[in-house]
C-alpha cells in the first residue's frame, strides 16, 4: 500500500477559525479524516456584522486548540503530516494573518512543505470533498463576498464568465434580513421565514434581468425592501416579503444561469456538461433544488457540495493542498496574505458603479 499524503488545512479569512486533516484512499478519493469548524456569531451577533479586530483576536485565541483537536480527532500525530495548507487570501488582513503566519511556523517546524491556499479556490474544489469531479466545469460562487460564475478548466486555472457589479448574493440576503430586523448573522433565517410566506406577494425589481449577459447586480433589491418594509406591520407580511425576495434571486438564478450555461458551451469542447455551485448561499434549499431542475431541462450533470462543506471550513483548503500537493505546488515561507485575490487575475474589477453592460 503506497503512503497517501496527510494535508493539514487552515482557514481563518474571515469570522471562522477552522482546521482539517484529510488524506485520500487507494482509488486516489479524498477522505476528511477531521473537519472542526469554530464559528465566532456570538462575538458578532451585537454589532450586526463582523468586525475585523475582534474577529482577529478570536481567531488568536482558538487557533492552537482547533488545530488540536483536528489533529486529535484525526487519529493521526503531528509528525505524519506532510503539508501544512493555510488560506492566504481573499478577506480581511488581520484574520488571515492568524492562520498564515500559524500554517507557515508549523510547515517550518515540521521540516514539511507550505501551501498558501486561495480561499475562493477551496470553495471552487469544495464538491471534490464528496463527489468525483472532473474539469472541465461550470461553478456558480455564491458566498458572502462573491458571486461569480466561472468557467474552470483546471487547478489554478479560471476564466470568469460573469460576477456581481455591486452586492454579493450572500450580502444581500444578510442585508435584507437585517431590515426584516433578524439578527447577524440572516441568511439562513431567511430562508426559514421564506416558508411561512407568500413568494408572489411583492413585485421586487431584477437588476441587469435583461442586459450584461450573466452578470448579476442585487442592491436594487434591498433598496425597494427598504421602501416596502416602512410600511409592513405584521409578522406574516415580513414572511410575505423573504418569501418574495428569495423567489426573487431564484428568477435572477435561474435566468442568469441559462444564459452562463450557454457561455460556458460556447468555450468548451464538452463531452460532459457539470454544473457545480459552492459557497454559504449554496445551502440554501430552495435555490439547490431550482437549480437541480436547470440542470435536469439543460442535461447538466449536477455536482452541489453538502451542507457542511458550502460554509467556511478547512476541507476545502486541505483540498486545494493535497492537488497542489500532488503537483509538488508549494510556496514559499514569505508568501503574503492577500487581501484581495481574484481567481480569475486578468478578469476586470467590477465591483462598484459606473461600469456600462
Ligand atoms: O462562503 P461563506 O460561508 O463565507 C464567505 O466566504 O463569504 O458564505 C456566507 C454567506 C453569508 O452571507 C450567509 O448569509 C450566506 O452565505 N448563507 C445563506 C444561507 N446560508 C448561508 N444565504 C441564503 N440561504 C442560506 N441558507
Ligand atoms: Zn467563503
């Protein structure tokens, strides 16, 4: 039996400290062998959002033990790692400190190799935790800070076929839950309240439904919910009003979809056509099983990551350094931390206004 390599990964990018040990069986699959996630919301929760400093300080404080415990619970020592994975970017600067510098003393110590892990990469990989996955694919990146389809042809290796001109998926769904007046962090609530109301109930506008090929624009949405919810009294109106927001984003999902899919055909030889989406928004069920039913009309195979791996976690980072690992990638003790980190680097920067579709 040859030895599979045992990656270590590190995520601390943003309000999540997290750890895991994965390896992979004789058929070459990968095998999480420990997958500890520590959420920090309760530091949060009161401010309504993540604020960097005290996100960085908990990231110091549970770092040792977290990576610990996936080491503990693992079954494997310290010493049989032969990689250390660490997410070096994008998110804030001083979380992903925590995790970088602590990735980059233990490879030291270790005498073993560092890998410096693009977050967005992990999520684009993050299927490949459970599910056989070739390249070429399509990958819809919906998370609190992106949203982004991408046409990925390899490790390392995306072309972005259209992304958000202003708000990320995830942010509109915590930003309309924070005027529905649900706490930090919303967008899993909304969907919970969504199944209470009624999704035709409020006409809410669709950004860009018509233009701008697959690109996607959502904070003219939060600005007619802002407009409507002045005059919502009752509970069963604010159900009324997540239900018709989501029915929304399904109508711009599905559309915008449609359209990538058509791109993605356009620049590919296929013999199979893969659908995959990642990311936080990606858990959520109504949105999944839409998107299931694109793929059955449109014969796309569709490969959509559990639960546990669409939010922050450090499986998708080990992920990301077991392939590197194989292709002998690794980086450099002085790799820094960046902030900003497109996976797709000649891709335009959209994000803001006054761009012309
Ligand atoms: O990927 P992720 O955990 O962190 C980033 O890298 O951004 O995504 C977090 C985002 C948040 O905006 C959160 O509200 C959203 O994913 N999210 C959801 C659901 N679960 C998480 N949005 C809609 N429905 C859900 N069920
Ligand atoms: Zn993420």
């Amino acid at each position: 039996m040859s030895k599979k390599p045992l990656i270590l990964g590190i995520e601390s990018s943003c309000d999540e400290t997290a750890a895991s040990l994965i390896t992979e069986n004789e058929e070459g699959f990968p095998v999480v062998l420990s997958n500890i996630v520590s959420s920090q919301v309760e530091v949060h929760r009161e401010f309504g959002g993540v604020v960097p400093e005290l996100a960085a300080r908990s990231h110091i404080e549970k770092i040792d033990w977290i990576i610990k415990k996936a080491i503990d619970e693992s079954g494997r020592k310290i010493e049989e790692i032969d990689a250390v994975a660490s997410t070096a970017g994008p998110g804030l600067i001083v979380c992903l400190s925590v995790g970088l510098s602590f990735g980059k003393a233990l490879a030291l110590a270790l005498n073993k190799p560092f890998i410096a892990v693009n977050h967005l990469e992990g999520h684009a990989l993050s299927p490949k935790l459970n599910s056989k996955l070739n390249y070429p694919y399509l990958l819809l990146l919906i998370s609190g800070g992106h949203s982004q389809f991408l046409n990925v042809q390899g490790l390392g290796k995306y072309k972005r076929l259209g992304t958000t001109i202003d708000d990320a998926l995830g942010e509109a769904f915590d930003k309309t839950a924070k005027l529905l007046g649900i706490e930090f962090p919303g967008g899993p609530q909304i969907e919970i309240f969504a199944k209470k109301g009624n999704p035709n109930k409020y006409d809410l506008p669709k950004p860009i439904f018509n233009k701008g090929g697959c690109n996607l624009s959502f904070a003219g949405l939060k600005t007619a919910i802002l407009r409507i919810i002045k005059n919502i009294k009752t509970d069963q109106e604010k159900f009324d009003l997540a239900a018709s927001f989501q029915n929304t984003i399904e109508q711009i999902l599905y559309k915008k979809t449609k359209i990538a899919f058509t791109e993605f055909e356009k620049r590919n030889n296929l013999k199979k056509k893969i659908f995959v989406i990642a990311g936080g928004v990606a858990a959520n069920k109504k949105i999944k099983s839409m998107l299931l039913n694109l793929c059955n009309e449109k014969n796309y195979k569709s490969i959509f990551p559990p639960t546990e791996f669409c939010g922050d976690n450090a499986a998708m980072i080990a992920m990301v350094g077991l392939e590197k690992y194989k292709l002998n990638q690794f980086n450099d003790l002085d790799h820094p931390a960046k902030p900003r980190w497109p996976l797709d680097e000649n891709a335009p920067f959209l994000k803001g206004a006054g761009i012309k579709l």
